[in-house]
C-alpha cells in the first residue's frame, strides 16, 4: 500500500515503561554463555546515560565503561538543552524535573542587533533551558541506575575485538573501580585479569562508544576522525557577575574579541570568550583576569565578575567519523562528530543520536527486526551530524569576522533576520531540532518521517507521556475497529505487546503510527472501513511484527528510507512542527 514507508519496523519488546524500570522478562535471542552483557556503552555523558538507560528499560543488560572515577566532577562546557532534546527527556518522565532547576530564554540575542525567538517554537518547551550538563546527567544517571546499568567507573578502554557473534572490549580497572549499581540480572561482566590496576575485558552483542572527541573505541574500530580545528584558546568561566547586564543570555563579539554571557537563573553565570590577541596554548591554566580581559574586549564590560567556581580553556574542532557503524559497533555523541559551541547543539545532538539507536539496537537483539534496521541509523543521524557541524560552524566565523566589509555583511545579515518574518522561523526550528524530518520512502504518506508533535490524547493525556512505556504508538480517532483478531486465517496479528494505542482528544481522522523515538512511521487519511482496518494492520505488522513471528519477513529497501531533512537537516520539505 502506498502510505506504507517501506522500511522494516519496530519498537522495544514486553516489560515495564521508561520511566518505571527495566523489563523483566528476557528477550526470545538472549545472549549466549561467554557474554558478560547484552550492550556495552563506553562513556558516562549525556549521550552514553540515555542510551545505557534506554536499553536496560528495554530488557537488555547493560553495562556502561566510563574512564574518569566516579567521584569526579563532570563540569563542562554544555549548558544549553533545546527544545527537541526536552521533548526526548519529556518522553522519559524527566523533562519537568530538569526544566524546574533551569533558566528559561525565550529568546537569545545575537550581536546586540538580533534576538533568535525561541518563544514562537510550537512545542511544549518553547524556550532554551540554561542548566549545566552535570545537572542532565544528575537525572539519567539516576534513571540508568534505577534501570539496572552496571556501571564500571576508573575503566580505560584500551582495544576492542568483534566477530560474527560479539565484540570485546578490553580495558585496564583502576583500584575500586567496579563500584557502580548492579545490572539487576546477576550479570554485568568478569574481570580478566588481576586485582589493582589491573587488565580485564568484557563481551557483549554490541559495543556502543560514546566517549568523547578522543574516543578509544572509535580509535580501536580503525575510523578516521577527518576534519579541523575552527578555534583556539577559548576561555570558559562560571561566575557571579556584581552588575549582571539586561539580557539572561548574550552573545557579541568585535574585531579583536567574542563573548557569550548565559545565566543559570540562581546567581550564577557561564562566559565563554576568545580574544584575538591571547592565544594561549591549551595545556595553559585560565585565570579570572584574563576572563575578565575578554569580556571587557567583546562587550566593553567586564560586569564585575567574580567568585569563579570554575575557569577553563579549550580548543574546538569540525570533525565528523564517515561511519557510526562498524559490525557491531557503533558510535554516538562527540565520539562520531565534534563541531564548534555556537548554538550549543552538541549535547543535543548526542542525545537525539541516542534516541534514534536505542530502540532500533533493542528491536533488533531482541529478533523484532532484521540486522539491517540498524543501518539506518548512519542513514539517520550522519547528515544530521553534517548538517550542524556546517550551521555551527558558519556562527562561529560570523562571530569571529575581523575585517570591517566581513562585519558590515554580518550586520546586514542580522538586519535580515529581524525584518524578514520566515529566516527566524527556519533559525528557530533548525536550532532547536523541532523541524528536523526524516524522509520516508517513495508513496509514504506527507507525515511519514515527520516530528510527532506532542498532542493531547482522549482522556487528557498526552502523546510524549504514552511513550515513556517505550514502545510504538497508534493513534486514531475515537471507535476505531480493532485490529487484534485476524481478518481471515492467514492474516497474521500484529504483536500486541509491542505498541501502545490511544486517540485524538479532537476530531482528527488520521490515523498515525508513531516510532518510540517521536518521529512518525506511517500515517494513512483512509476512511472506509475496511481498507482503514487492513491498512493499519499491516504497517503494524510491518513495523512492529506479528504475535507469530519473531522477525519482520520484509527485505529492507535498497536505497536508505530515511535521511534527514528540513531545516536543520541537507534537504527536504520543512515540518508544520506544531501539528499533525
């Protein structure tokens, strides 16, 4: 049928929600004798908690390798979550949490000429939320640990073999370092080697790296990391400020300098700055005059600032892996792209690179789907990861533009911005990740690939509160025929235990099939009812398989069914990101 995206689907297996733990039973594949876990995830970001969360919700067990020990401090340079990625946590019953303990900007304003209105996104989080990253991270490792990660903290990855049927990851333990939460299965790996400082390795179905610009696994799968360095010695400081200036978030920068100012909204504030003139080298400690300095050269104050809590200095490169899958192996977050801070989308990124692989990597261990599914999340999630490292790095060099036409261009492009209604529009919804769509296959109805907007349900509900439970969700209209009996005996029974329903509070006719990751599968305006019923059927049993089998029986396309889209993606149509 043509409304039908022709790409094999499907959603997490039996258990409890996202939000209430992990499943309990075990999947139908479980790993052979001489794995130690289901999944391993190098790297205790953001980026590695939501997906070593998102799999041990899934029933998988997981375990999660971080080199720093677990008594260090994360602080870091990301401090701002989008739109897209608080629906993500919205979708894991953490967003409010996050959102009561942030700093709202409803605009942010660029150059002093310009203000970006965040406030217009048609979402449920119409703002950008100024909050560490050690505050998201707060959250998702308490939901990883309530979900039954094991964690092993003070672990250096120093290699990684794979095969047709694993991979492992050898790595040296430091003194204490097997101190994190038990997988809840009596599972979570075996040493191999001897106490201390010791070398020891780990086996599991799928090695996930998620440990950074200098990721080791990236290094031990042999991926080149092409690309440069855009900027040096940026100094990065919190602080409190004696005379805070008008905005909550600033950005500005003149010949010699550039500077960002952001407010945490509980006295603290994070500057960033780069001067032209102090280039330092990176292994050079940071003091607060020279923070001072900087802010005074890109805004002519230094607004007193004092107190710092922290001061850093860092470089920032472009650089994006040609590959996020090798095998069994795959890589997510700064471990496959690095690109400059400007818009603060790394952290986002990563975290909706995760999204996208958690339930396609549960699916598929769990025999829901074929191998092939995960070959869309390079399909997916590298043009995306393109995509950004060209828009952050275009911000970064019209902040840093030194001669005076290359400034009178920038400030003709902000007058643009402010007078043209459409260009902060396709800002806003680039930035914020709300427009971004992946492209369905060739007939797919006009929804299929889009952002599912977080609508309200019949009985007052809501869209992202019914995907915490993980799983695929259809949504008609009120009174829909029944899709659990068999229309004839060889008519199979979409697998029942693998989506959710629910309907429209409003008099909406579609009918649309949802991914767990809040991006929508299929959709189909059908009204007779018949067809609407055979219909519906089937893309359930295509995306979700049948109560009967264990794996999707359809070979997948040969072109990729998706690739990135609208505005914050190469190309394509934009998403009407507010409706369906």
């Amino acid at each position: 049928m043509d409304a039908l995206n022709r790409k094999p689907g499907v959603t997490r297996g039996d258990g409890e929600s996202r939000a209430g733990g992990r499943a309990d039973a075990r999947p139908t594949g479980a790993a052979p004798t001489g794995r130690d876990a289901d999944a391993i995830v190098v790297g205790a970001g953001p980026t590695g908690l939501l997906l070593a969360g998102d799999l041990a919700e899934a029933g998988l067990a997981v375990t999660l390798l971080e080199r720093r020990k677990r008594t260090t401090s994360n602080l870091s340079r990301a401090l701002a979550v989008h739109a897209r990625s608080l629906e993500q946590l919205d979708a894991r019953g953490l967003a409010d949490e996050l959102v009561a303990g942030g700093h709202r900007l409803a605009g942010l304003q660029l150059f002093g000429m310009a203000t970006l209105p965040m406030a217009r996104l048609r979402s449920r989080f119409p703002f950008v939320l100024i909050t560490p990253q050690y505050e998201v991270e707060r959250l998702l490792l308490r939901r990883a640990e309530r979900a039954g990660v094991t964690f092993r903290y003070g672990s250096e990855v120093l290699g990684l073999d794979q095969d047709a049927d694993g991979a492992t990851v050898r790595f040296r333990a430091a003194v204490g370092a097997h101190d994190g939460a038990g997988d809840g299965q009596g599972r979570g790996g075996t040493e191999r080697g001897g106490a201390g400082d010791g070398l020891g390795s780990l086996r599991a179905a799928y090695v996930v790296g998620t440990d950074g610009g200098r990721s080791s696994v990236r290094e031990a799968i042999g991926l080149p990391f092409p690309g440069k360095a855009v900027i040096r010695s940026v100094v990065l400081a919190d602080v409190r400020l004696t005379q805070p200036p008008a905005s909550p978030f600033a950005v500005n920068a003149t010949p010699d300098a550039f500077g960002l100012i952001a407010s945490f909204g509980d006295g603290w504030y994070r500057v960033i700055g780069w001067n032209r003139h102090a280039q330092a080298a990176e292994d050079a400690p940071a003091t607060l005059d020279e923070v001072r300095e900087v802010t005074r050269l890109a805004f002519g104050s230094d607004y007193g600032l004092h107190d710092a809590r922290w001061i850093s200095r860092f470089h920032s490169d472009e650089r994006q892996a040609p590959a996020y899958r090798v095998g069994r192996v795959f890589l997510a977050g700064d471990a496959a792209h690095v690109h400059s801070p400007a818009g603060g989308q790394g952290m986002n990124v990563g975290l909706q690179d995760a999204a996208n692989l958690g339930w396609k990597l549960a699916a598929v261990f769990r025999g829901h789907a074929p191998d092939s599914l995960l070959d869309s999340y390079q399909a997916e999630r590298h043009p995306v990861g393109k995509t950004v490292l060209r828009s952050s790095g275009a911000l970064i060099r019209l902040a840093l533009v030194h001669s005076a036409p290359g400034r009178a261009l920038r400030g003709l492009g902000l007058q643009l911005l402010r007078r043209v209604p459409a260009l902060p529009r396709r800002a806003i919804g680039g930035l914020s990740g709300i427009d971004l769509a992946y492209p369905a296959g060739p007939g797919a109805h006009r929804l299929a690939g889009r952002r599912a907007p977080d609508v309200r349900l019949a009985g007052g509900g809501r869209l992202y509160e019914l995907l915490r439970q993980g799983k695929f969700a259809l949504i008609t209209p009120e009174h829909e025929p029944t899709t659990d009996a068999p229309a004839s005996d060889r008519t199979p029974v979409p697998a029942r235990d693998r989506f959710v329903t629910a309907s429209w509070a409003s008099n909406r006719k579609t009918a649309v099939l949802v991914r767990p990751d809040g991006y929508i599968a299929w959709a189909t305006d059908t009204t007779t009812p018949t067809e609407r019923t055979a219909e519906i059927r089937t893309a359930l049993t295509h995306w979700t398989g049948t109560a009967t089998a264990s794996a999707i029986p359809q070979p997948p396309p040969a072109a990729a069914p998706f690739a990135p889209s609208g505005p914050s993606a190469p190309s394509g149509r934009p998403e009407p990101s507010g409706q369906i």
